[in-house]
C-alpha cells in the first residue's frame, strides 16, 4: 500500500513539473508621464525625492498590446540616481501582471536620462494566474518631466507559469 502511495504521488509530482511553463516575453514600450511630484533634500534644489506615474503602452513579439503602467518613488541627484516602483500590464483580455522594480538613471549630456531596471516577484490574473519569473528594462526618457517624459523603454519578462 505504501509502494502505491509513494508511486501515485512520484507520478502527480512529474506530472505537475512537466506542466509548467516558461515563458520569455520580450516588449517595446512607449510611456509617458501621468503625474510627478519632487521635492528638495535639505534646500539642495540638484538633490531630489519624488513620486511619479508613468502610463503607455507595451507592445510584445508576435503584437499583443498591453496597457503599462509605472508608478513608483525616486531619489535623484542631478538627474541620475535610484528609482524603485511596480509595474503593471493590462491585456486585452482582462489578463494582468504585475511585478515590482528597483533600477538607476543616468542624466545624458543632452538633457535625457538613460534608465535600466529589473523586476522580481511577479504576480498575475487570469491567463497569469499563479506565475513566478522575474525580468528587467531598459530605455532612455527623450524630453523633461514637465514636457510629457517622453520615455521609450525595451523589457524582457521571464515568467514561469504553474
């Protein structure tokens, strides 16, 4: 009876491996910003804390469209610096992910700012009900915050769903 037990449960267990998935998911994304707000650290007006909003649009292989949002926290000092937030992407379906992020940007010589970032932790509904993976982005933002933000953004998304 233990012999059948244990071979039963040897059974579901490879069962359950072979059924999961990993997935590569790789996007285009062309964000724009919502909302910022930035304060100065201790009267330093090149040293600054903020909140910001970023909304767009992914576009992945194969042309599946998600609505994209960032909406995260900042800490910079001419420009360059620390960022942290959560992304989220909406598809057509109804479908979401979602996942933390933690990166650094780069102030340019031309007035943009060069971004990379990674994710870790991703969550998700519907078709991504149950995923585990993490990922990362990068990109550059083209124009200043109080002109839109303008900010293209390349991003793979390593998912494993169960």
């Amino acid at each position: 009876m233990i012999r059948l037990f244990l071979s039963a449960l040897l059974i579901v267990t490879a069962i359950g491996v072979a059924h999961a998935e990993t997935l590569t998911l790789e996007y285009q994304a062309v964000m724009h910003v919502r909302s910022s707000s930035a304060t100065p650290v201790l009267d330093n007006a090149s040293h600054v804390v903020g909140i910001a909003e970023f909304r767009g649009l992914a576009i992945f292989e194969g042309g599946e469209v998600a609505v994209h949002r960032y909406d995260g926290w900042f800490d910079l000092v001419d420009g360059s610096g620390k960022f942290h937030g959560y992304a989220l992407w909406t598809f057509p379906d109804g479908s979401e992910l979602r996942a933390p992020y933690s990166g650094a940007a780069m102030a340019t010589s031309d007035g943009g700012v060069t971004v990379e970032a990674t994710f870790e932790g991703f969550t998700g509904s519907g078709r991504f009900a149950g995923v585990h993976g993490d990922g990362g982005f990068s990109g550059r933002r083209l124009d200043a915050i109080d002109k839109g933000g303008s900010t293209y953004l390349q991003g793979t998304l390593a998912i494993t769903q169960p």
